[in-house]
C-alpha cells in the first residue's frame, strides 16, 4: 500500500502547479475583443464626364462706316436703296439713256436687210451699250462731279446729291422730248402748265420714252425705203422676164447687201443715230 504522507505530498504539489498556472492567467487575461461589425457596401458612383475646359463665346460687332456718318439717312436704308438701283439698273439704262432709239434702229437695219439672225441680237446689245455709253459720257461726267464726289467727301447729304444727280439725266431727258409728249402726260397727272425745272421725273421719263420710240420708228421708216425701193425693182424684174417660181428675195438680198457695203451703212447709220442725239 501506499503511504499516506506521499499521497499527501503529492497532491500538495499538484495544487500548488494548479496555483501557478491560475496566477499567470490572472495576470494575462485572455479576454477577447468583440468582433467589428462589416460595414455595408457602398453604392457604386457614377463616372464623371471629363472636364473640358470653358471657351469664351466670342463676340462680333459689325459696323458699317465710321461713325460720323450724317444722319439723315440711316446706313441700312442707304443699303437697301443701293441694292434696289442696281436691280434696276438695266431698266434705267434702257428707259432713261440713248439706248432704246440705238437698239430700235439697228434693228430696223437687220430686218431691211433682209437677215434676221445676222448680227445676233447679242452683237446689236453690245453696240447699242457701248453707243449708249459714248453718247451719255457728259452726262455722267456731270453727275460725277455735281453729286457722286462731293457725297463721297461728306461737302453734301444724300437728299441734296440725289437732286444734283437728277438735274443732269432731266436736261439730257427733257432735251430730246417733245413738247407735245410732255404736255400730254401733264394732262394724264392733272397738272397744269408747270415750269421745265418743276417737271417732276414721273412725267418726265414716260414722255422721253415715248418720244424715242417715235424718233426711233421714224428713223427705221428712212431705212426701209432704199431697200423697199430693191425689192420692189428685183420683184418687177423677175416677173417681167416670166422667172415667176424664182423667189425675189434669193435675189434682191445680195443686192441689198452690195449697196449697203457700197455706201458703208453701218457708218451712216451710227453717225446718223450720234448726231441725232446732239442736235
């Protein structure tokens, strides 16, 4: 058997491994910490568009002149005028210059000679403006140094110049515009006798327009008869030799043609129209 004093001892030195060991875990302790909570996922933000850089909103200013421009007339105004003369431009030229008598009298030459399509209409044009041109030149000349300069170096304002313009055109209009046409035209307006410089231009231009279609057609009746005068001589002929299928015009055209290349008509013809105009 076993003693009762080792029992005892034994179980003293257990008890005293016991102690050690629950001292050590009293002076460490073991506690755990509590656990942190997840943190909810957060929500997916959305993409930012790439930052473009600012451009400055740029600015235009249109001005028209220098700003001491007279004020009378506004610039706008001033435009809209200019874009509506040169609209009607080719209507002025033709109503209110030499070239409605030059193109009505050619004309009458090529329908005497007997050739419709020759000179073209676009030959006979050019010839009647550059005719225009010449005869109107001291006109414009007029015009340019009574109205068109001094507007432009700021001596006049629009309303005086546009009066100086006119004064030159009526003089040229009135000049080759007979008195009958005018009075007739007075009679239409209701107006009475009224003095040359107080014609106004809506009475003026109509007369001169009428005047030069009848100068032009009695021009153009001048011009008919030498030819007229052929036709009739080649027509004669013809029948008296009993060459009755033989078209007279095959025949009177290269006369006519000969005499006027013989007595150089083109000359005539325009010299004739020139000298009307200055007389």
């Amino acid at each position: 058997m076993i003693p009762v004093r080792k029992i005892s001892r034994l179980l003293l030195m257990v008890l005293v491994l016991l102690g050690g060991t629950l001292h050590s875990f009293a002076q460490t302790p073991t506690t755990p910490s509590a656990p942190i909570a997840p943190s909810a996922p957060a929500a997916p933000t959305a993409p930012r568009p790439p930052s473009v850089p600012s451009i400055p909103t740029p600015l235009v200013n249109l001005q028209i002149g220098n700003g001491n421009e007279r004020q009378n007339l506004s610039t706008a105004i001033q435009i809209v005028v200019v874009m509506t003369l040169l609209t009607l431009a080719p209507s002025l030229i033709m109503l209110m210059t030499s070239f409605t008598r030059i193109v009505i009298v050619l004309g009458f030459v090529r329908t005497a000679l007997g050739v419709p399509s020759a000179p073209a209409n676009q030959l006979l044009i050019g010839l009647s403006l550059f005719l225009t041109f010449f005869i109107m030149a001291p006109v414009w000349q007029d015009i340019q140094s009574q109205a068109l300069t001094p507007y432009m170096n700021e001596q006049i304002d629009s309303n005086e110049a546009m009066d100086r313009a006119i004064a030159p055109i009526r003089t040229f209009m009135l000049r080759q515009t007979r008195p009958g046409e005018v009075d007739f035209f007075l009679d239409l307006a209701g107006m009475g006798r009224t003095a040359v410089n107080d014609l106004p231009m809506r009475v003026v231009l109509p007369a001169f327009v009428v005047s030069e279609l009848r100068t032009a057609f009695q021009m153009g009746f001048l011009i008919f008869i030498p030819f007229l005068v052929i036709d009739f001589l080649v027509a004669s002929t013809l029948m008296s030799m009993g060459m009755m299928m033989m078209p007279p015009t095959m025949v009177a055209l290269p006369l006519k043609l000969l005499l006027f290349v013989l007595v150089d008509g083109w000359q005539l013809v325009i010299r004739s129209l020139v000298q009307s105009f200055a007389a």
